[in-house]
C-alpha cells in the first residue's frame, strides 16, 4: 500500500495548516497501519511529494517549467511522473525492506540559513 502526503505534512505551510495538518495525519496512518499489517505481508509506506509542476499548482504558485531540464539535479520543482517513479519503486519486489516510511522526494533541499537562535534569557523565550 502506498500512501500519497505532502512536505506540508513535515513542514507546516502558512495559511495552509488544515491542509498540512490533514498530511501529518496520513504520514502517522502510514506508520500505525505498516505496524499492524506487516504480519499479513501487507507493506504500507508514504511518499511526500515537494512542489510538483501539475495545472494546479502551476497556476496557484505562478510558475511554468519552461526550461527546466528533468535530468538537471538543482531544481525545486519535479514533474508527476517523477512522483510515479518513487511510488513505482516502492511498490516494487526492489523495495522489500522498506515498510512504515515516509519517503520524501522534493528535489533540492531547502537549508536553512542565518537562522537565529532565540535568547534563552529573553522573556519572551
């Protein structure tokens, strides 16, 4: 079984928290259920897309993929069939060892730079 989330279910979006919410929720379903279904065979995993250039969020993140190169390794948007990839792999004999994961395919990392480090002495903390 292969469940189909979100990074909004890793990493909440703002204005957008039902909707990452409801993705955490599937992340943990993925789990729960591989634990119980592994003794009947039954494999559950998860696959988290990142942004992936479909007519949707093309047109509510204004972007296209003119240019973009499916073989080019930075990039931050991935195509659908890149998505059906990861899930074919996991739903392969190729993947036996992997059950209850949640399998995150958002291109290029996001890292996080200059964050800063809140006061511990800060009131406010």
């Amino acid at each position: 079984m292969i469940n189909v989330s979100s990074i909004a279910g890793i990493r909440s979006i703002i204005n957008e928290i039902h909707y990452s919410a409801a993705k955490a929720g599937i992340i943990n379903l993925t789990e729960g259920l591989a634990y119980e279904w592994a003794s009947e065979g039954v494999r559950v995993n998860c696959v988290s897309p990142g942004l992936i250039a479909t007519d949707i969020s093309m047109k509510a993140w204004d972007f296209d993929t003119n240019g973009v190169e499916r073989d080019d390794t930075h990039r931050r948007v991935g195509f659908p069939e890149e998505i059906a990839d990861v899930i074919e792999y996991v739903a392969s004999p190729a993947a036996p060892f992997i059950n209850g994961e949640n399998i995150y395919a958002g291109g290029i990392p996001v890292l996080e730079v200059n964050r800063e480090v809140p006061d511990p002495d800060d009131a406010g903390y």
